[in-house]
C-alpha cells in the first residue's frame, strides 16, 4: 500500500508538471547584465506555511522565476507536534526538483526574534543547524561564516513595529559596521517602507522584495488586484548560483511590484533604456514632430512632468506603443520625463530622456 501511495503522489506531480504553463516574466537585461527574477522569502510546512516545498518549486516554475529560497523558521515550529523539527528539511528535499525545473535554489533560514532586531533571512548557507542558537549575535556569526547574505526582513511589520515605520536600531547598526548585513526588504507581501531606499542608499546595502508566502502562492496573489507576485530583480553577470550570489553582496537589486519598480538609478534607468524605445521622428513640419515610443516589457511607465511643448504626461502600458506629437524644438534637445511608478528613494523618482531627435 505503502508503495502504492508513492506511486500515485510521483505520477499526480508529474502530471501538475506536464500540464502546467509557464508564465514568462518579460523585464528586459540591462548592458552587462542578466535580470533575474527571485523570491527569497518563502515558507512551508517544515515552519508555519502551509504547503509542501515542493510545491513551493512548481510555483515559482509556473511564476516564471528564475531563482527561490525557501526560508523556514529557526526558533518558530508550530506543527512540530506533527513535523519533525528539521531546519535543512525543505532544502533536502527541493534540489533535485529544482534542477529538473532548471531553477537556481538558495540555501536558506529564517532568524526570528522580537525588536529588536526583528526576523532576518540568511541566503546561501550550507547547514542551518549552527544557526539554530539563543544567542542572536552568535546565530547571525554563524550563518556569516557559511557565507551568508544577510537580509533585514519586513522591517515596517506593524506587529514588531507599531507605528509601521522601518528604523535601524543599534544592534542593525553594529551588524552593518561588521558587515553582517547585506540587504532590507523594501516590499513584503502586500506592503513598502518607502525609506527602506534611503536606509539601503546610506549603507549600500541591497534593496529586496519578497513574498514572504506562506499559503498557495496563486491565492495570495490573484488578478485583477495582482498580475504576479513581488520580486527581487538581481542583474547579475550570468544565470548561475555564484553569479547569483555576487551580484547580490554587490547591491546589484531591484525590486519589482505589481506595476511599481523600486531601485537605485544606475540600476534602473538601464532598465528602462533597454525596455523603452524611442523612435526617430517619422513625421514633421515646421511646428511639430511626431515619434513613437514602444514598451517591450511588463512593467507599464508612467511618465509625468512633462516639459512645455510636449504631453505633460504619458502612460505607456506593458507592451504597447503609442505616437507622441510634441515641438519641433525637441529635435535639437530631450524631452524630460519623471516615471512617477519607478521608485529611486523615499521621496524621489527617475528622472529619464527621450532624445526622438537621435
């Protein structure tokens, strides 16, 4: 019987997988770079998710990511009535099927404290049981000499922090000034801190987005209110686990949430250089020209701002094209634009140029 039931769950898995679609999240390289698109926040029943990690690999398959970390409570197990305790479990099981899906798997764990310092992930370590320790400094150490990115997560979490305002306290800032910490999530299932990108901005540290999913990933995130769930873009020199790993100790992230783009400019005006293109103009007269823009990604654009003798704003869907008539003077000079929905820091946008006479 036993056997049986084996049988049965290996063939219903492979069926999900022949069955399934792949849903291709289409955000552009940039020069130098490949965008990969990630999630490094994710529970299952190993802690207190509600699904199994194999599961967890399907989804993101089917999201169209391209690397994951399943990130398992250390100190909070509430099904280990029923689970035995095992903080390496859902890496275990998850390699090899996540090779046959061709998807990058980080090695990860969740640290779980009280404010502070609150929870931190800790990316690409090797065994989690060294980590499992009461004192906080010592479990953190003890993942940084596995090698580990160290992530503050949800730091805005109104259930650690009342007021919904992210802060760095003293033991944040004695991680920072040991190089412990290496990345503050910016977006946690539905929610932002906006100065989150100061905080990044000021310590150089990397700007993350996570889903944090605990249920079935296509029942937290369902259209219309959402057309895919929160990522970390990470533009890295090549697909693969190490190019993966050093481009996020670089800060090279960004993150991307239902139609918004939160990241620092070298990142993301590259960004939209590569998925919005600007036509020469293929109509004139003496007053006017006429030129279109195209948008090659997902991400809609927003543009606002707009100069005298142009649109005063523009909204470019994902995928799609439009004819922007503007003055002729904008031959000989750029139409400036701020893009209301790509996030530069808490109280500013990127700032673009489109140079249609070019």
């Amino acid at each position: 019987m036993k056997t049986k039931l084996i049988l049965l769950a290996a063939i219903l898995l492979s069926t999900l997988t022949i069955n399934a679609q792949r849903n291709e999240l289409n955000m552009p390289d940039i020069p130098g770079y490949v965008t990969l698109k990630c999630d490094f926040h994710m529970h299952t029943v190993f802690s207190d998710g509600n699904v199994w990690p194999l599961l967890r690999l399907e989804e993101a398959w089917r999201d169209g990511l391209d690397a994951v970390s399943i990130t398992d409570h250390i100190e909070y197990q509430p099904k280990k009535t029923y689970i035995p305790i095992n903080h390496n479990a859902a890496w275990e099981i998850s390699q090899a099927r996540a090779k046959d899906l061709n998807i990058i798997l980080v090695h990860g764990t969740e640290i779980t404290r009280s404010m502070p310092p609150g929870h931190l992930n800790a990316l690409f370590i090797e065994d989690a049981n060294p980590i499992d320790t009461s004192d906080f400094m010592a479990a953190v150490e003890a993942a940084v000499k596995q090698g580990a990115f160290m992530q503050y997560n949800h730091p805005g979490w109104k259930a650690q922090e009342k007021d919904g305002i992210p802060k760095l306290y003293p033991i944040h800032l004695e991680l920072i000034a040991k190089g412990w910490l290496h990345g503050i999530e910016y977006f946690n299932e539905y929610e932002h801190y906006p100065l989150v990108m100061d905080m990044c901005r000021d310590h150089k540290l990397a700007v993350m987005g996570n889903s944090d999913v605990h249920g079935i990933i296509s029942e937290a995130y369902k259209m219309p209110d959402y057309t895919q769930r929160p990522v970390t873009l990470v533009f890295a020199k090549d697909r693969s686990h190490e190019a993966l790993r050093e481009a996020m100790f670089a800060g090279r992230t960004a993150v991307w949430y239902g139609d918004f783009l939160a990241g620092f400019e070298q990142y993301t005006e590259p960004l939209f250089r590569a998925a919005v293109s600007v036509a020469a103009p293929f109509k004139k007269d003496d007053k006017f020209i006429w030129f279109e823009l195209v948008n090659h990604s997902d991400l809609p654009m927003e543009l606002t701002g707009g100069p005298a003798g142009a649109p005063a704003d523009i909204r470019l869907p994902a995928h799609s094209a439009l004819i922007v008539k503007a003055d002729i003077k904008f031959l000989a000079e750029p139409v400036v634009y701020n893009v209301s929905n790509i996030i530069t820091g808490s109280s500013s946008t990127l700032r673009v140029e489109l140079t249609p006479g070019k």
